[in-house]
C-alpha cells in the first residue's frame, strides 16, 4: 500500500502504518521480556537489558516508551502486562538516577552527563500514556529528575571536561562537533521550561534552549546572519557552525550521513510533542532544518534506507537508520515534502519484514545473532532504537498534516548534483545512477556507483577504493593505518571528477617491537560521466622509495556487492565464462576466478576491466559477515590485482595499476560490449582511459598523479592538468573543468597537503 494524501483515504493508511508498527512492537515485547532485569534492592524495580551508562540508560528509557504506548492501545490483547512493565522500568530510571537513592546495575547512578537527557526525550512521547497510572510517589520523582537535568544542563551543561555550555565546531578532532547534543538540550530545557513554567529558572531555560537550538545545525554564514527570532540576531546566539556551508557534516571523524537524520530527528520530537499536548514551539527549533533536509534528502534511497557515502561505523541500517523514521514524519508535516511519507512506509515495511524473518521477536536476532550472544549491552540498545521509533510512529503519525500529493517521481525530485569542496565529498544522482564519492569517508576513500533503485546493492566500507594492508595492520576499515595526503574536486552538470591520495600502512607497529609508516601510497580518481550510467575509476598503489615492506593484503577494484537478507540471499554474477550463482552465508572463505575482464551483478550493476592489462577479476567470498565493524552484512567483494597472503615489497615497487568502469542499471550484455580502453600518455605519472558512454559520446578520463603539472593530448586539444588532479574530456569538446569556477579558485590550495581537520 503507499501513501495516499488524499483526504479520504489517509485516515486508512495511516491505520494501516500503525498498525504494522503495533504487530511487530507485541510480537517484540515478548522478546523484550526475557531481556528484563531485576534490581537486587527492589523487585519492583526492572530494567530492559544490563542498564549500563550510557546506552544501556538510553535503552530502558525506549522500552518505557514502548510498553507504554503498547499499554495505550485498545486491541493490544495484554496491554495491562506491558503498563506494569513500563512503570517497573520507570521506577528502575526514577530510582538509579542522580535524585535518587540507588545505584543501577553496574553500581552507579546515571545522569549529568552531556548525553543523560536524549533518553528521557526519546521517551516522552510514550510517557504520557503513563501519567494517570503513575501516582503522587511516581510523579514527584519525574519531576525531580526533569528539574534536575535541566539545572544541569543550564549550569554545568558540557560534552568535554574543559568545554562548559553552548560549543559548536566544524571539525570532529576539535571536540566542538556536537550538534545533535546541541539539539537535544536545547529541546529537552524548552520542554522542561513548558513543562513547569512557574519554575524560577524557566525563563533563563527557555533563553538557553534557543542558544542550543541555534547551534545546532549551524553554518558559518549564521555568524554574520542578522535574521532575528525569539528577540535576537542569529549572530547575536552564534557559537559555531557544526556543519560545512553545505551541510555536509564531520561526526565521530567522517562524512556522517547518520548523525544528519539524527540532528532532523531530534526537533521532529519536539516538534511533535509541542504539538500533541498543545505547548508553543520555539522560533529557534527549525533553524536550517528544512535546509539540511534538502541535502539529505538526496542520500535517501527510494526504500528509505539512507545512502551512507561517507561510510558507517556501526551496524548496517541500525541506529542512524531508525531515526529517519521520525524525520520523515517531521519533514511531511513541517516541510511538507510530498515523498517524506511514501519514504517512511518504505522503511517501516523493510524493518519489520526483517522482524518477521525471526520467530523469537527480535529485530536483529537473524542479522547479528552473534552480538546478541557476546554483547547483550550493545544488542539490546539496538534493538530498543528500532522499537522506539516505530513506537514514535504509532503516536507521531495521527499528528502529521499530510502535504499536498506529489506531482513528480521521487527520483526526479532528488535528481542533480551536491559537492562539499572543503570537507572532499560529492554526489550525482539520476533515475538511472547514484553516484558519490568521499576522501574522510570512515576509513577514509569510499564511492559508490549503484542504481539509485536497487539500495541492496550499497555496502560502503572502502568500496571501489583499493585495500592495502600492510603486516600489523589488524584494522579491516582502514583505521587507523591510513593518512588522506590530498585531493581536488570538480563538479559538472550530469557529474564529478575527483582525484587524490591516500597514505597506506602508516604507523604500524609488528610484533616484537617492530614498526614501519608512510610504506605506499594509493592515487586514485573517480569520475562519474555526464552519460548517467558509467563511473570510471583509476586506481595506483606504490610502495614508498626509501624502504621495504610486508604487504599483508591487497585488493584492488574493490567493488561490494551485499548478499543478505535484503536480496533474498543470492546473488547472480555473469561474466565471459557464463554465469554464477552465489548464496549466502558462503561455506568458506573462497576466492573464485571470473577469467575475463568484465562482470555484471543481477543484470542490473556492471563491472568492466581497462582490457590488455593482464589483471583479471576474481569474487572473494568470506564465510563470516563482513559489512562494517560489527559485521552486519554478508559481502562478496569483486576485486582484481587480489593478494591475500602476506609477500615482501620492493621499495618503488609499483603494487597496482588498474582502471575501469563501473555501469549503473547496464545489463550483461551491454557490460560485455562496453569498451574501456588504456590511453597512451606522454608522461609516466598520467593515467587515462577512452570510455564509450550510454549517450553515445566517447569519453576520456585523464589523472596525473604525479608533482607536476602537465598537459595531455585528448581528442586533438592540449588539456592542462595541474598535479594531483584528474579531468573528463569528450569527443565533441566538453571538459569538465569549463563550467566549474570553484574547481579553479580552490586548486592551488587543495594541491599541498590535505588539511587537517
């Protein structure tokens, strides 16, 4: 069913996404019973799961919201039970806070901290059902502990030791990068100063919020923004931009497309809070929201699974992914994007088809059955996201006014083109090609090249960037043996080109006592064509001049290609020897040979080598789930120039060399048929391909990764090439460089060394 915005059928509908959402949080609270624990002062008193700082905290307040938006429902069959167990929670939070008289579970008690008040705002969506069943003893200690925070925040208020207050910064490794906290505080002191307005404090609370409200999602164009709401300039509450001019966004060290639906999700709570118990909203809340939703929007998939092109460092469509449920609902009622509510019945029905592919209950038990196994903590905490928001659906989606009925596809309305220079990231996106690129990706060097309506063919960990790992590298992602040295960006109509270099194997330490760094260095480029299928990627690795390395591991082409759940399990690889049928979980840890150079995934995702080379393309399988860190999603990876055994390195030692071609929405056939072809250039450190494109124009993409700048002939005209750049050329005269003015007045800086954040 999607979403209708017609008046007499969205009552249906709205029903209908409820009541999903309602099937899979009873079939989830039984499983959540088992997970209860017990405090050993006080049998009244449960919590969902261990109940550790801090996540653990966070969790048991989204199963308070949960069982008491279960116990709200009429045809819950048990809702009393669930109402017991979320005052029994309540009471656990109640007692182990800082107001009162127990330690928790791990023998403290939580609260005062910079991230204490995000569970409580999680929750109160929920709490309300619970108001008339909690009685004086349970009420006078909610109010404590809401009173209580709200001082904190106010007077102590800080994310570092030695930072106080409102702070905000650009970069990651500053420790001023706090926006979605900024968010949560100043939402939570604004809910509290409604809450109890004849509090002394409650002005002085309402002040700080719109402080925190306003560097939030902040830019740099705020400190000198005289717009004035809630009786104040913007530049007036400015502490610092959280996000690039753009809104691209340096969370935990990377392009965090996460932590972007995080920030949106944060004010959709107040939001609708504010608007289901009648209390005014305050002008600060949706300060750049709409702005970042523009952005975002284009990193969504059509099935509401988020396009992480800057990576993720934590299970695959967990976390970050669930908050874009709630965002969504903000961005149809408050922005009135007429897609937001198609988008969320999309991934309300991805995540629930996953629950039900488990008979005990659980959301995630199948996926990443091993962590509920050996890290109950951090299981249990996801399983709690995902139940929260869809308990958020149940009470936010009656809220949601629904926009006007969409007059275009989705594809169509996030179609064109978004580059953030400074922080190295840009993305293409067409009905037929999602296309991005990252240089501070997580693990740093990550791109994507996928048909924007296949999301399950998106696995982002170094994808289509080579993997060198030297010996004593025992990090997988890249981290953290790797050093981003430098790149430039170029943005056209219908595309990019990005070009740069990464340190491999730096500060490795071997057992006993042995240490090497700076050991090769990886250039590559990437260029997405004007065509709105092909991605051509060069790819060189060379060992350093001056010294000898062990290589533990290289793969270069590096393309992945999940194979879970989301596609069934199977995957369908054709290449010149015919075709192959893959399921998953593989059996072993295998390496299978393709003996061509080109290869197609599922007819739909294309790979074609740069041909004469020698290099040949081979499919490594891994017996164990390898997406991410917490290994959430089986992964084949299709690679060329694979080492996997651990081999002695000549310094200079050039250890890849390989270009291709990646075709989005391309057929075996026309893989079979696409021509990729080396150019011969004049100077040893330019590399080019010829490349004919879906539009019927013949392509050339030029890279020189070398310290000087230089020249190449293409298609009969001299084409410059400053050093460390790369450049797209086609046969009726189009360059890329010729409509992009940023491209030129940021190139001489973006030739020295990266800068660092």
């Amino acid at each position: 069913m999607q979403i209708s915005t017609d008046n007499s059928t969205t009552n249906s509908c709205y029903s209908f996404l409820s009541q999903s959402a309602l099937v899979a949080l009873e079939s989830w609270a039984h499983w959540a019973d088992r997970q209860r624990c017990l405090h050993a002062a006080d049998a009244r008193l449960a919590c969902f799961g261990p109940g550790y700082l801090h996540w653990g905290v966070q969790s048991n307040w989204n199963y308070i919201a949960v069982m008491a938006t279960l116990s709200a429902q009429p045809k819950v069959a048990e809702a009393g039970r669930w109402r017991r167990r979320a005052l029994a929670a309540l009471r656990y939070a109640l007692a182990t806070h800082a107001t009162g008289t127990l330690a928790g579970n791990d023998g403290r008690q939580w609260g005062h901290s910079w991230i204490s008040a995000l569970g409580v705002e999680r929750a109160m969506h929920g709490l309300r059902h619970l108001f008339e069943s909690m009685g004086p003893e349970l009420r006078r200690g909610l109010r404590r502990l809401l009173l209580s925070e709200a001082e904190w925040i106010y007077h102590d208020g800080r994310r570092q030791a030695e930072r106080h207050g409102v702070i905000a910064g650009r970069w990651s490794a500053d420790g001023k990068n706090v926006p979605e906290s900024n968010i949560w505080c100043g939402a939570f002191l604004w809910r509290v100063a409604c809450m109890y307005p004849q509090e002394p404090a409650a002005a002085a609370w309402r002040e700080r919020a719109h402080q925190y409200l306003i560097n939030g999602v902040s830019v740099p164009a705020d400190e000198n923004d005289h717009t004035r709401m809630a009786g104040k300039s913007v530049g007036e509450r400015y502490a610092g931009a959280n996000f690039f001019p753009r809104y691209a966004l340096d969370h935990h060290g990377y392009l965090n497309v996460g932590y972007m639906a995080i920030c949106l999700s944060n004010a959709a709570i107040l939001h609708f809070d504010a608007k289901q118990h009648n209390f005014p909203r305050p002008e600060t809340l949706d300060h750049h929201q709409d702005d970042l939703w523009r952005v975002l929007r284009r990193m969504v998939f059509r099935d509401g699974r988020l396009a992480r092109i800057g990576g993720d460092s934590r299970v695959r469509y967990a976390y970050c992914q669930e908050y874009l449920l709630p965002a969504l609902l903000y961005a149809a009622d408050r922005f009135r994007d007429p897609h937001a509510l198609a988008l969320a019945e999309q991934q309300l029905g991805w995540s629930t088809k996953e629950a039900a592919n488990r008979r005990d209950g659980s959301f995630y038990g199948g996926r990443v059955s091993w962590l509920a196994r050996t890290n109950p903590h951090y299981h249990t905490r996801l399983e709690s996201d995902r139940a929260v928001v869809l308990a958020m659906l149940v009470n936010y989606l009656p809220l949601v006014d629904p926009p006007a009925p969409a007059v275009d596809d989705f594809e169509d309305s996030v179609e064109g083109g978004w580059c953030e220079v400074e922080h190295g990231a840009a993305l293409h996106r067409s009905a037929t090609r999602f296309a991005s690129f990252s240089w501070r990706a997580y693990g740093l060097g990550q791109a994507l090249c996928v048909p924007p309506r296949h999301s399950d063919l998106a696995e982002w960990s170094r994808n289509l960037c080579p993997v060198v790992r030297f010996l004593g590298d025992h990090h997988p992602d890249g981290l953290p043996h790797r050093r981003l040295q430098g790149y430039t960006i170029a943005s056209f109509p219908g595309g990019f080109v990005t070009c740069g270099s990464i340190m491999e194997g730096a500060d490795v330490k071997v057992d006993e006592g042995a240490f090497c760094t700076d050991q090769a260095s990886a250039d590559l480029a990437f260029a997405a064509l004007p065509d709105g299928h092909t991605c051509v990627v060069l790819q060189r690795v060379t060992a350093a001049a001056d010294r000898r390395g062990v290589l533990a591991e290289l793969k270069g082409l590096h393309l992945n290609v999940p194979n879970d759940w989301f596609n069934g399990h199977r995957r369908k690889f054709i290449a010149a020897k015919g075709a192959l049928e893959l399921a998953a979980p593989a059996s072993r840890d295998e390496t299978i040979a393709l003996d061509g150079d080109w290869v197609n995934v599922d007819d739909t995702l294309g790979v074609a080598l740069c041909r004469g080379l020698g290099d040949r393309l081979v499919i490594d399988r891994s017996a164990q789930a390898r997406g991410g860190v917490y290994r959430s999603l089986a992964v084949e990876e299709i690679c060329c120039g694979h080492r996997e055994r651990p081999a002695p390195v000549d310094p200079a030692e050039t250890l890849l060399d390989v270009g291709f071609a990646v075709l989005a929405g391309a057929t075996a056939e026309q893989t079979a048929q696409c021509s990729v072809e080396r150019l011969t250039l004049a100077k040893p450190d330019l590399r080019g391909l010829r490349v004919a494109g879906f539009d019927g124009k013949t392509y050339a993409v030029v890279a020189n990764f070398g310290s000087h700048d230089t020249p190449a002939e293409l298609f009969g005209r001299s084409v410059p090439l400053p050093a460390g750049t790369a450049a797209v050329v086609s046969d009726t005269g189009w360059m890329s460089g010729d409509n992009d003015g940023a491209r030129h007045s940021w190139r001489a800086a973006s030739r020295k060394r990266c800068p660092s954040p």
